[in-house]
C-alpha cells in the first residue's frame, strides 16, 4: 500500500532535485517517510544556499515603491528566482506581500509558485490568502498538484479553511492531497473538508466515484492514509453518495490499478452496516474480483488489510461466503498456515471461522490437515476460538484433521519446557491465565 505514498515522495524528490523521477527510482527502497525526510532537508539547504542573496532583496522593499519594483521584477528576474525570493519576503514583509502578489499577476505568480518554500506559505496571513487562493486555483488549472501538496501539508488552519472556500477543483484537491505528507496533515486537511462551513467532502467523493481511474487511485491512497475514526467518516459518505454501479466500478478500478490494499484498508475501517452495504453489491455474485484480492494479500502481512477482506467476505451471502472459503484454500501451503497469525493481528477469527463454517467438507479438511503442522500451543488455541465461537459441530473437519492437546496439558508441557531451560516454576507459569484469544 506505502507504494503509492513512496512514489508520490519520489516525485517530490526529483522536483527538488531538478532531475526525472525515473533516475530516482533506486530510493524507493527508502521508504516514504525516509523519502519525505530526505527531501524536506535538501529543500532547506538549497533555501539556505541562497538565504543571504534573498536577504538582499528582503531589506529593498520598504525602500522600493512596489508599483515600480514589482513590474520591473515581472520583466528582469525570472519566476524561479522570484519563487525562492518570495517565501523570505513574505516572512519579513507580511503587510506587502498582498500588494506584491497582486501586483504580480496570476499568472506570473503561479509560474514563481513551484519555486517557493512551502514552509514559509504556512506563514501566510489571513489578509494575504485571498490572492494567494487565485494563485493556488491557476496552479491547479495547471494540473500541478505537485506543487500544491507540499502547500496544504505546510498550511496552517486557517490557511486550511481558506482553501475549502476558495479552492472549488475537487479532483485537484484529491490529486494534490496525493502528494501531502505526513498523514496527519492529510487528516487535518480532509477533516476540515468535511466539517467545515462549506461541507466539501460529500461533493469530492461524487467526483471521487465519478472520476477516472488516476483519480480513484489517488483518492484511495490520500482516504486510507487519515486516522481510522476519520476513515471509518469518510467511507461512510461515500458508500451513502454512491449507487451500487458506482462502488461496483470503484472495486474493479482498484483492482485494475493495483490498489486492493488501499481499498481493503479503507473496508476494514467502515461500520458493520457501511460493510454490509458494500458486501451486498453485485459485483462479487462474479467470483474475480474476490479471488483478485485474495491474489492481492497473498504474501502481505498487513492486518488492516487482512481485517477488511475477512469483515468483508463474512458479511456477504452464504454462497459468496462458500466460494471464498474455497478461494483461500487454494492459496499456497505458506499462506494458509498463517491464516491464524492474520486472523489474530487482524481481530477477525469470528471473521475466518464464519466463512470456514459453510465450506465444504473437503474445503474445511484443507485447512485442516495445514494446520495441524502448527505447535500444540496454536493448535490448543484454534480449538478454543472454534468452541467459543459455537462452531464445534459445523467444522469438525478441522477439528478432527488437526487434533490438539488440552488446555492444561499445553501449560503443563510449556512449564516441563522453561523448566528444562533452568527457569523457575514460578516464571514458567506466568502469563498461563491469558486470554486464548491472543492465539
């Protein structure tokens, strides 16, 4: 799933860089936030470098009529080097940097943008941000989005709001919200959309859900990038906004684009009633998409994931149910050993031992016979999640494949262990009155 953000920095990076992103390609190893980190200190040195020169040209402004300076600048210097100018003028000036941005002209000022410190634009005044809203639009006509991430994560609250009123480009605000960083100012920024005055987000997740597949795949990584209780929010507008076909082409989009984590991220956040909703579409009576996301997980160890595929396979029809479970037995030896593991990082054996419970004998009888490779203590533990579950009598060809010992017998056999290692009997009981949920 961080492959989306890691790429997003990679962008960034090599904008910074002056370079392609392809040269960059190596660093993705890095990281997102290593990436992020990386970038945010060579964009502070490059400022530094030129931090005097820009001083120069601070200290001329009380002493340069700007409807002279600011027109002749337009002329001679060129945007870049007024971008990098502009952010250490806007600090020392706050009171002129109005009149500059005016004086200079949408345009020009949008082509300077690129060019300057992000940091200093969070410094922005309120009497400052309504030229500085028509610069941000013109850049986003542009299709710049690279240059208006690094502003929102850099924006202060109120430059925040400022943006929910001014900004009206909902798909350049999402493609943009791809390129923020890090995820709490991507919370911060989403929360202020959808509870702010102008109650943004219900229309961004239409255009969300209406958009093109470049469009849902940013959207998927900026949702499931925010704090679970805003997540869990923001799912729910946008499976009450969108119609079955369009939450169908969101689940196939993902597919084809490669955002099954992303979109099984955001399901393992949403409400029982949101899931239930979502399990009830159409588009998994087709066996692919299900199987396209089990092909998804197969080798990744993500609970957030595995929770929202189990929460969501547990919640759809009998039959859908029966197929899934099939789906997951095929899947390698290595993977369906580690389904307990997933299943107990993830919170979901209710989940897991539903979907088992209406598989075939035979279906059933594979898990089985796999998990009997597991120790007796993981055994022990299945047994007790299958009894506290009441499922007993309807998967007991698990039980019989994968026989276990007692409970006290596991104890019994754990302390026999420690004690051989030289521990005492007193340390090799604690921790033997646990919960077997943690199996």
């Amino acid at each position: 799933m961080s492959n989306l953000v890691t790429r997003a920095q990679i962008v960034l990076l090599a904008r910074t860089l002056h370079v392609p992103p392809e040269r960059l390609s190596h660093l993705e190893k890095l990281g997102a936030a290593r990436l992020y980190e990386l970038q945010d200190r060579m964009s502070a040195a490059l400022f530094q470098r030129h931090n005097e020169n820009f001083s120069r040209i601070s200290r001329l402004v009380p002493f340069v009529p700007m409807s002279i300076g600011v027109p002749l600048m337009r002329k001679i210097v060129p945007a870049a080097m007024t971008g990098r100018a502009a952010g250490l003028i806007g600090i020392d000036h706050p009171k002129k940097i109005k009149e500059i941005a005016e004086l200079l002209g949408v345009s020009y000022a949008a082509d300077a943008q690129p060019y300057m410190d992000p940091r200093a634009i969070g410094q922005l005044t309120e009497a400052t941000f309504e030229p500085f809203i028509g610069i941000i639009n013109e850049v986003l006509r542009r299709r710049d989005y690279i240059t208006v991430g690094p502003i929102i994560s850099n924006a202060s609250p109120e430059l925040l709001r400022a943006l929910e009123r001014g900004v009206r480009d909902d798909a350049g605000l999402i493609y943009s919200c791809a390129y923020v960083f890090p995820s709490e100012s991507v919370s911060a920024f989403l929360r202020q959309l959808l509870t702010g005055p102008a109650r943004r987000f219900p229309q961004m997740a239409r255009t969300f859900l209406a958009g093109p597949p470049d469009l849902q795949l940013a959207g998927l990584s900026v949702f499931t990038r925010c704090e679970p209780e805003l997540m869990r929010t923001l799912g729910e507008v946008l499976f009450s906004v969108g119609p079955p076909p369009a939450i169908s082409n969101l689940i196939i989009t993902a597919i084809r684009v490669g955002a099954v984590l992303e979109l099984l991220t955001l399901t393992g956040n949403l409400s029982r009633h949101t899931i239930g909703r979502m399990a009830d579409n159409p588009v998994f009576d087709d066996p692919a998409p299900m199987a396209a996301m089990l092909t998804a997980l197969d080798g990744r160890t993500e609970p957030a994931c595995w929770r929202g595929l189990f929460m969501l396979a547990a919640r759809t029809s009998p039959a859908v149910q029966k197929y899934t479970a099939r789906l997951l037995a095929a899947l390698p030896d290595s993977t369906v050993v580690d389904l307990p593991t997933r299943a107990t990082e993830a919170d979901v054996w209710p989940m897991l031992l539903q979907i088992l419970s209406v598989a075939d004998p035979a279906v059933q009888s594979r898990f089985g016979a796999a998990w009997a490779m597991l120790s007796a203590e993981r055994r022990a533990g299945l047994q007790w999640h299958i009894h506290e579950h009441h499922l007993d009598a309807r998967l007991t060809a698990i039980t019989d494949a994968a026989p276990t010992m007692s409970v006290e017998e596991v104890f019994f056999k754990r302390r026999q262990r420690r004690r051989h290692l030289g521990e005492t009997a007193d340390s090799g009981t604690s921790g033997t009155s646990g919960s077997w949920s943690a199996w």
